[in-house]
C-alpha cells in the first residue's frame, strides 16, 4: 500500500472492528515490482463459536478504470452539440 494511505486504511479497519460497515472501497495499492495499481477492497467479518474472524479480498480494477476511462472519453467524442 502506497505510504500516503496507510494511515486512512488503520482508521478505516479500527472502525470496521468497532462495528461499522464494511463496504467495498477503492484506493490505490502497491504492486511488488514498485507500481501502483488501482484496487477494490472488501471485508466480512462472522462469528463462529464466541470467536470473530474477518476475510478481505483485494481486486486489481485495473482494467475497469481503463473501461471506464475509454467510455468518457467516448462520450465526449459522441455527445450531441
């Protein structure tokens, strides 16, 4: 994780454990070759036998933001005038 987002991610996790949401959100991560890449964080938590246990998955939306990308540009290229 980039240095810049540390901070927001421990706050964002403290809050998850106090019991807020736990909704999917993006920011950007750190691939092990030094680049960053965007991704979309999400996070459960259950309880099983008096004991809370948590999973994350982390999904590389690279290719989402180059659609996404492709598509304004798009829409601005055809846009009535």
């Amino acid at each position: 994780m980039p240095e810049r987002f540390r901070e927001a991610h421990g706050v964002y996790l403290m809050n998850g454990l106090k019991g807020s949401h736990w909704d999917a959100f993006e920011l950007a991560g750190l691939h092990k070759g030094g680049r960053e890449l965007p991704l979309e964080l999400s996070f459960a938590e259950y309880t099983f036998e008096g004991k809370r246990f948590f999973t994350g998955i982390a999904r590389d939306i690279s290719e989402r933001k180059r659609a996404e990308q492709a598509l304004r540009e798009s829409e601005g290229v055809y846009a009535p005038v």
